[in-house]
C-alpha cells in the first residue's frame, strides 16, 4: 500500500512539475485549427523542418507530449530549453538543445539511467520518436495544454511516510 502511494506521489509531483514547465512557457499558439489527430503516428509528408521525418530543432519540441512505452504512461515536457520526462515512476530533469537532430541530457531524481540521454529521431509536430542512450525508443503524441485544465486537487500527503535516502 505504502508503494502505491510513493508511487503517486511520484507521478503527480512530475506531472506538476510538466505542467509548470508548459504553463509558463506556452506562447499560446493554438496553430492545429481544432484538429485532434487521435493516437496515428504515421507523418504526413513536410514535417516540422524540411524533409518528412526531420528532427527539426529544440524549439519544435516546445510543449508536452505523451503516448506509452512497454504498456506505461510516459510524458515529456518542453519550455525554454528544459525538459522534464515522466515514465515508470521515474521524474527525470535536464536540457534540450541542437537542431537537426536535438538532444536531451536529463538526470533523474531517483537515479534511474533509462532516460539520460536521448536524441529526436522525428517530429512532425504532432508525433515525435525519442530514442534513449539506453536503447528504449519513445513514441509520443503532442497533447493540447489545456486538455490538463480543471484537473481535481490532489489529496492531502503531509502524513505519508518518509522516503529512504540511498
């Protein structure tokens, strides 16, 4: 029981800290005319940059993406040159930078290494494929800032138990 609560502790303090990282930093361009394009990865030709499956550069990276990998939620947020990624329980922080192919440099807080380094394969502004120094390859769909509006409270945590330091 103690483990699931840990665990979303975890996530929800991710999932702020995303939502703080997009928040702040959105421009408020709402450049998809109202289209939602569902869960398909396949990218039309012209991407973000030119060619179909050009990585563009950081700033094309620029808002929250989610999808899963491995049947697991995965979530990562872009503002300003930062980068926060949420998966499997592990909230991981760090930098986006390059064009043509940008790169994220991230450390987590627990100390996993899944996520640490990985390099934008594509994105076509509406799917991008983030594949890890570790070999775990993320296909992810942008998602619409607002759609994490009017979210509930979360419940009240000051009582739960201490987490061990390693």
């Amino acid at each position: 029981m103690h483990k699931l609560a840990r665990t979303g502790a975890v996530l929800a303090t991710g999932l702020l800290t995303a939502l703080a990282l997009t928040g702040c930093g959105s421009d408020g361009d709402k450049d998809d005319s109202g289209k939602d394009s569902g869960s398909t990865a396949a990218p039309a030709s012209g991407g973000a940059s030119s060619g179909g499956d050009s990585a563009g550069d950081a700033k094309d990276l620029e808002g929250a993406w989610a999808g899963k990998s491995d049947d697991k939620p995965v979530v990562l947020s872009v503002s300003g040159g930062k980068a926060v990624v949420v998966a499997d329980s592990h909230v991981c922080s760090g930098t986006v930078s390059g064009t043509g192919k940008p790169e994220l440099e991230l450390k987590c807080v627990d100390g996993d290494t899944t996520r640490i380094t990985g390099a934008v394969e594509s994105n076509d502004g509406r799917t991008v494929v983030v594949a890890w120094g570790s070999g775990t390859k993320d296909t992810l769909v942008k998602t619409d800032s607002d759609a994490l509006e009017n979210l509930p409270d979360l419940p009240d945590m000051s009582n739960l138990p201490e987490l061990p330091t390693p």
